[in-house]
C-alpha cells in the first residue's frame, strides 16, 4: 500500500502535534534533578539510561499517534516499548524516540531532542520531525517535498573554511580517537579547510541535523561488534530531514540506511555517516 500526498501531509501534521505534545513535559522538566532508571540495552551508558520523562513523553506521543494506527495501517517500533513486530506486518511503522539524548537531558545538557519518523517496510524514512525543546525548534520532512525548521526552508548552511566534527561521548573512547584526529586535522589542508571545530552534543539525532547547520560538518559511527551505535530510532527521523536539507547520510560503507533492520534494532553492525556534502566522505577516517 502507498500513502497518496494528501495523506502524508495529515500525518506530518499528526507527528508535529506529538512532538509539540512531548516537548511540553520536556520543558517542565528542564533544569530539575531527574531521576535516572537503568534498562538492558546496548554497551554504552546512553543506551541504558531511560527517565520518568522518557515514560510520560512516550505516552504523550503514543495518545496522539495510536489512533492513527489503524484508521492509515500503520506499525509501531517505540524506544522505551517492547519492539511487537509490527514493522514487519505493515507497509509503514511510526519509528519513535520519546527522548533522544536522555542522559544529556538528565544533565541539563544541550544535545536532546524527540524524533518520530514515518518508516516504509523497506527501511526507508518517509516523514521526519524532530522537537529540540531547548531551542524551541521544530525541524520536518516529507522525503521528496524539502525540509523546514520552524516553517521555514531548512538548507545546508553558507560553508565556510572551518570543517565541525559533530560527536558523542562514545567516539572520545574510541581506541584510535587521538590518531585519527590528527589524520583528520592533516587532510583539511589538502582539501581547502583551515580549522577542525569539536562539536559535542549527547544526542545521535541533533548531532546528524546539526551537519546541516553547522556546514561543512560530518558526524560518524564506526561499526563495531557490540550491541550499541545507535537504534532505528535514532537516525529514521534525522535522515531524511537532513538530506531532504540538503545533506548525506548513509551507513559507514556508502549504503543506504537500512531502518527496518531485522535482526535488531541497534546500528552497530554498518555505522553510520552524516556529511554537508557527499564531498567530505574523503575526510571520514578508515578502519
């Protein structure tokens, strides 16, 4: 089954108003002391954190979202749910991350976000909004119609002659971090950069935005062989916003994203790229 535009559009507009929804309860939140709560998931502390106000935003958003299910034949996949396999039943699935970033929320940090993607069988992102409470920014897309933060064109910003390296905290373990800093550092020269900005933020999902407004920019996960580097839900709703901006992303290897792995719902076995531009693929370090 395909979605005509007009169906699309309803619902962006469903999953803007959930997102709306949620990052009110974010706001209530910011600047208190939040309880943390462990869950089992990948290696990295990130991946097992999860908060009250994880709970109450999914819930908010699933009170906005679930009527749609049925009435438009939709599956579900949400972060702090059991995964019920309906990705694989449907033509489409909602692909959700109440919060993206959880333990920088914890922590009064910049770097999280909500993200709730529309995803085809295929593992292809079709509608992308994510909520950045902090900034009061509400970036959008429909894949092939444009992308737009706060109603407005979203678009890779003016380059300058500075490259921004967006990370994680997992990427400062990395046993080759310093090494391939340094690679990175001698390659600009040769492709017209002057400067390598560090750019930290906790979330996957703001980091792979942020490619496109802080240009020329590149965020990356290496594979690994251990549970972690992300989930579905952290790149289904950034992907298709980022590159309907103007951008690319793929996995490590140059493929497509597959967002609607079988398998699991980590990341880690392709990695991850999001670039400004595809020319800057030459800059990610080899493993």
């Amino acid at each position: 089954m395909s979605l005509t535009k007009l169906q699309l559009n309803e619902l962006l507009e469903i999953a803007k108003k959930a997102a709306l929804k949620a990052a009110e309860i974010l706001k209530s939140y910011q600047g208190r002391v939040i309880e943390t709560q462990s869950k089992v998931a990948g290696e990295n502390i990130a991946s097992q954190v999860v908060t009250e106000v994880d709970l109450k935003a999914e819930a908010a958003i699933l009170a906005i979202l679930i009527p749609s299910l049925k009435e438009y034949n939709i599956g579900l996949l949400t972060e702090e749910t059991t995964d019920d396999s309906s990705r694989f039943d449907h033509d489409f699935f909602w692909c959700i991350d109440p919060i993206d970033g959880t333990l920088a929320f914890s922590r009064n940090e910049d770097g999280y976000s909500i993200s709730i993607a529309l995803v085809s069988k295929e593992g292809v992102p079709v509608i992308g909004v994510v909520n950045n409470p902090r900034s009061e920014s509400l970036y959008y897309a429909i894949k092939g119609e444009g992308a737009f933060k706060n109603d407005s064109p979203l678009k890779v910003s003016v380059p300058s002659k500075n490259l921004t390296l967006l990370f994680d905290q997992s990427y400062l373990k990395y046993p080759g971090y310093q090494t391939q800093i340094e690679e990175l550092k001698e390659k600009l020269k040769s492709n017209g950069y002057e400067n390598l900005i560090h750019h930290h933020l906790g979330g996957a999902v703001m980091n792979g935005i942020t490619t496109i407004e802080m240009s020329p920019a590149l965020y990356y996960k290496f594979p690994k062989k251990a549970a972690g580097g992300g989930s579905l839900w952290d790149f289904a709703a950034s992907s298709v916003i980022q590159s309907e901006a103007g951008g690319f992303n793929s996995d490590y290897y140059r493929n497509p994203l597959d967002l609607n792995r079988a398998d699991s719902t980590f990341m880690n076995h392709c990695g991850i790229i999001y670039a400004s531009d595809k020319a800057l693929l030459d800059l990610v370090p080899k493993i």
